[in-house]
C-alpha cells in the first residue's frame, strides 16, 4: 500500500483513515502460509484493557498511549483504550519467499514495463483527458454568458448607429441645401458660358469657310504624292513579315527539339527514383528500448529492480494494471518535477529542525523526525507558508530530503528499504492554520502517490487527549494491516513508547534520550541501561574496581523528579568514603543528562544514588566507561 507519511494533528483523518489491504493471492495457500495466518489471527485478538493512573497504556502489540494527566482532560478516562494490534512485520521482498500469485503479478508488470520501455511510452506525457461533463457545462456557461455580452453589445451598437444615422441625416440636409444653391450658381454660369461658346462659334465657321476655299484649289498635288508612299509602305511590311515567319518558324523548331529532349530521360535518373521509393518503402531502424531509472536504479536490472516493482505492487493491492499506471505517473512526475536536478538544489537551512533524520530503530530502519510545534515561532511560519511560491520552495525541500534519504535505502531483497517516522504534535499549530493544512495535504498526496511502501512504522508521539479519543473511535474502521504499523503516546508516555522501538542511545536528547549532536564523551556506538525505579524506592547503581582506574558515566531520568548522589567507597575497612558528587532533587523543569568523571586511586567501587519518592513509575538510562591508570 501506499506509504503513510508524517501527518500533524490537523492531518489525522488522512493519515489515519487511508485503508491499507492485505494482497490475497488467487492460488490456494500453502500449509505454512495457513498456519502463519492463524497465528496472526489469533495475535490479532485484542489483550484486555490496562490503565495506569490517568494514562491509556497499550502493549506492544496494542501502543502505549496517555489520555490524561490533568483534570481537564477527565473526560478521557475510564474510555476503551485504542482497538490494540499485532506489531507490524515487513513482508519478504525475496522472490522466492512470494506465494505463486505475487510472483506471476511480478512478471506480469515485468513485462508491461518492458513493452513500454520498447515503444518509448513509459516517460511520454499522457494523452490529454476527454472533458468531463461537469467541464462541458461550463463552458455551455460560459458560452451563454459570453453570448448574453455579445447581445448587450449589439444592442448597445444599434443605438450608437441610430444615433449616427439621424446626425448623418441633419448633415445630408444641410448639404442639400448647398447643393441647391451651387446648382444655380453653375445654371448661371452655364448661361454665360454658352453665349460665349456661341460668339466662339460663329467666329469660327467663318474662319473655316476661308481654309476651304484655299484647300480645294491644292487637293490634285497631294493626292498624287500620298499614293506613291503608300506602295513602299506595303512592299516592306511584305518583306519584314516574311523575315519575321521565318524567325518564328526557326524558334519553334528549337522549342520542339528541347521538348523531345525533356521527354526522354535517361535510364539513370529512373534508377535514382526508384532507389528513394525503396528507401521510403523500407521500415526504419528499430530504437534501443528506453533507460528509465527510479532512485537511482534501473526499473528492470536485477533483484534491486524487483524490490522497487514489489513497492508499487503491494501498495496497489498486487493488482498489475493498477501498479503498471502508477509506475508510469510516478516516472512522469520525477521528470516534470525535475527531481535529479532538485538534488543538487541548495534550498536553505530554514527547515532543518522541522524535520530532520537522526539514528536507527531496533531493526536498523533510519528515523525521520517530524516537529510540527516548530512553526510556532511565526517568522518561521510566515517564511514557509505566507505565499503560494514560499509553500512551494517547502515542498520541494520535503521532497529533496526524502529523496536523499530514500536512495541511502539498501534496496537488496534481504536490505532495509524502509524508514520509520516519528511525529511530534507537541504544539502544533492545529486547524487553524489554513496554509499549512494546504501545503501538508499537497505534500501528503505526492509521497503517498509517488513513494510507495517506505514506511515501516509511523509513531506519533506528544499526542493531545482529544486525539487519543478520536482514535479509538476511528480505529474500528481501519484494517489491521493499517493499525499495525501505527502508534500513538501521550506526553508522558512518548519516550517509554520510543524506547520500545528505538534504543536510549538512539533517541534524541529532546525526546527522553541520550543521543546529542557535536562532539561528546559517548557516541551511539556506546550502550545504555535502562531500569525502572518503582514508586517511593531508592535504587543504586554500583561500579567496581580492583586497580587504579578512570571513570567517566552519564545517565539521565525520563521526567526526574528525583534525588541523585554518587560517592565513592573503598574496600579497606580503615578508608573513607568520598562524596563524588552531593545529593540533591533534579526538578522536571532540570531536565538533563548529568556527566560526571572519577580518577579510582584504591581498590573499591563508585555508588550512584536515585531516589523516587513520587507515586510514579521512572525510567533510569546510564552507561559507563572505564579507563586504567598506568603507574
């Protein structure tokens, strides 16, 4: 199934309500797969309730959880505690532990992808989706909208025409008028000019009644000489024509032999043409298939690859098709998101104690730390989440630090390919917050939709009362596969609960344990001891020596409230007791890891001191180191 990632409190019903079903092969199980599921079954079985004082504990199989401490949060008690469940085991990514029906979907997918791989389509971008109904109405909205505009518009030009009509109608009269008052003007001066044209005219008729008297007496000597030149006209247009049929026959011929010429190629340039048919008619040359790599490992190269495609399966419910087009939108994303570039992006340090990794759990899974109480601090929360773009950069940054973190994964079938998550609701900003319930459900839905299975165990830790009660009402409807891999403490159960799946030594200073950053004595290579310290009890604790030696300790109580000494008492019946360090009560509000040093100089043993005078429970963690001191 698809991861559960980290979820602040205003996340809880889509962390906690997404379901998560077991794969249930198609072929009948064997024997031991039966008796395995019986076992199961009958572990699945709810304990029988436990409190203690005002806190809802629940066991490893049902997790430790605190409903109240205080009088306003009463209401809790006496409430069923949260519906218990077996702790949840990883499944086997060995190809060969996989029932009969895993392993025909696992080569099924196999060769889905590697098809898609041949053809080039497995990082191609989708067609574009048909539209929706609900899309078509829109724009039939729109469109009527649009049309109810266009009408409004033609009514509103009809009026602004009618308006120009009319003022072009005044105008057409005024010019009417002045036009009736050019025509007289031009009838006037017609009159005037046609006396004038009259005068004109008379003048010269009389003047041409002379030129025909001289003309008539001189027409025999022209006519005479007119026909000689006509006939040495005729006699060279004759001849120039025939010159010029000749020119037009000469030309036509040479144009007819060039058209002989272009209509009857040569045997080469047929070969050449049907040489290009061939080449079209052939098929082109087959790609090499598509190279498509997921955390840095190819989709289908070796047992890694089966350990990727198992992810997508189970978390798809084995069902191939389903796990075929998540692969596809995953590798599509991984592109348009750009993530081998994000890598290398330097994104600032802002977020560092927002979520960070820090040790490993029991089984050597990496723990990832969620402090959602962080953006209490309001310059930190307008930084992140007061624009679109700044929700955006936080984004990409959760998404580079899972990516690291992710390909750090040992994704052999028998490595851990997984990673616990533990997040801290202590002062988390709640409901409110508009900005960050929208970047945590943006965030949320590309882990889930694209880093399948990478969860083995998510803890929730400084859970308030009302959480613990709205779990217990939503836990009838979660599988027990979901509920399994689950766990929730209240404030003063958190570092017992953490305990349980990490060691002391693992466990960040802030959350009850003893690891620290920078340089110190001890590292997380050094082992604790933890011991509970009964109610009203004083509990020692004792390091012996026979030579000189050098010691050095540290130890802490989750929660103090206590009195802590150390002293030093030798073996010889005549020697005295050294006060290493003085008695005194170490409030809660004192919480820290106390380091001390003892140079041994004569056989004897140091006596670390604490006693509990509350009515509660406290958990003791120490170690030790001792060095010899050469003469």
């Amino acid at each position: 199934m698809a991861e559960e990632p980290q979820k602040p409190a205003e996340e809880v019903v889509a962390a906690v309500a997404q379901p998560e079903t077991e794969a249930q092969p198609d072929k009948p199980v064997p024997e031991t797969d039966k008796e395995t599921q019986a076992d199961k079954a009958e572990a699945a079985v709810p304990e029988a309730e436990k409190k203690e004082g005002d806190a809802v504990v629940v066991t490893e199989k049902a997790v430790e959880g605190e409903a109240a401490e205080s009088e306003a949060e009463k209401p809790v008690e006496g409430k069923n505690q949260i519906a218990q469940s077996v702790s949840f085991k990883e499944e086997s990514y060995v190809v060969g532990d996989l029932p009969e029906a895993q392993k025909k979907a696992l080569d099924d997918l196999k060769n889905l992808i590697q098809e898609a791989l041949n053809k080039h389509e497995l990082s191609s971008p989708p067609p574009p989706p048909p539209p929706k109904e609900e899309d078509k109405k829109k724009e039939e909205a729109v469109a009527a909208a649009e049309e109810k505009k266009e009408e409004v518009e033609e009514k509103k030009e009809e009026a602004a025409a009618a308006e120009e009509e009319k003022k072009e109608e005044v105008v057409a009269a005024e010019e009417k008028k002045e036009e009736v008052v050019a025509a007289a003007d031009e009838k006037k001066e017609e009159a005037t000019a046609a006396e004038e044209e009259k005068k004109e005219e008379a003048a010269a008729a009389e003047e041409e009644k002379k030129e025909e008297v001289a003309a008539a007496a001189e027409e025999p000597k022209v006519e005479e000489k007119a026909e000689a030149e006509v006939k040495k006209e005729t006699v060279e247009v004759v001849e120039k024509t025939e010159d010029g049929a000749k020119t037009v026959e000469a030309i036509g011929e040479s144009v007819v032999s060039v058209k002989v010429e272009e209509e009857g190629p040569s045997s080469s340039a047929v070969a050449v043409e049907e040489d290009k048919k061939e080449e079209e008619a052939a098929p082109p040359p087959p790609q090499a298939p598509e190279e498509v790599s997921i955390w840095g490992i190819p989709l289908l190269a070796d047992e890694r690859s089966d350990v990727i495609l198992l992810k997508f399966l189970r978390a798809r419910d084995f069902k191939v098709k389903d796990a075929f087009t998540m692969i596809k939108n995953t590798v599509r994303w991984r592109k348009e998101f750009g993530i081998e570039s994000l890598i290398e992006e330097d994104l600032g340090s802002d977020w560092d104690k927002v979520v960070f990794t820090q040790g490993v759990d029991k089984e050597g899974h990496p723990v990832c730390y969620n402090v959602f109480g962080e953006f209490e601090n309001k310059e930190l929360y307008q930084k992140t989440f007061s624009d679109e773009e700044k929700r955006q950069k936080f984004i990409r940054w959760r998404i580079q630090l899972l990516e690291k973190s992710v390909r750090k994964l040992d994704f052999s079938p028998r490595g851990i390919s997984t990673i616990v998550q533990v997040n801290d609701l202590k002062n988390s900003p709640g409901l409110s917050k508009r900005e960050l319930r929208q970047a945590t459900n943006q965030a949320l839905q590309l882990l889930q939709d694209n880093y399948p299975e990478f969860v083995a165990k998510q803890v929730f830790i400084n859970v308030p009362w009302w959480y613990l009660a709205f779990s217990r009402m939503i836990s009838a409807f979660l599988t027990q596969r979901t509920k399994s891999k689950f766990v929730f403490a209240g404030p003063s159960k958190s570092a017992e609960t953490l305990f349980k799946y990490i060691a002391p030594e693992q466990v960040p200073v802030q959350y009850g344990g003893l690891s620290r950053e920078g340089e110190q004595e001890f590292s997380t290579a050094d082992p604790v001891t933890e011991v509970t310290i009964k109610p009203a009890t004083k509990h020692t604790v004792e390091f012996s020596f026979a030579e000189k030696s050098h010691l050095v300790w540290e130890l802490r109580v989750v929660g103090w409230d206590v009195s802590h000494g150390a002293e030093f008492a030798p073996s010889a019946d005549d020697g005295y007791t050294v006060i290493v360090q003085k008695s005194r009560k170490i409030a809660p509000a004192d919480e820290t890891v106390i380091c001390n040093s003892f140079k041994v100089g004569e056989p004897g043993k140091v006596v670390l001191t604490i006693d509990n005078q509350t009515s509660k429970k406290k958990k003791l963690l120490y170690r030790s180191k001792t060095t010899p001191i050469s003469e």
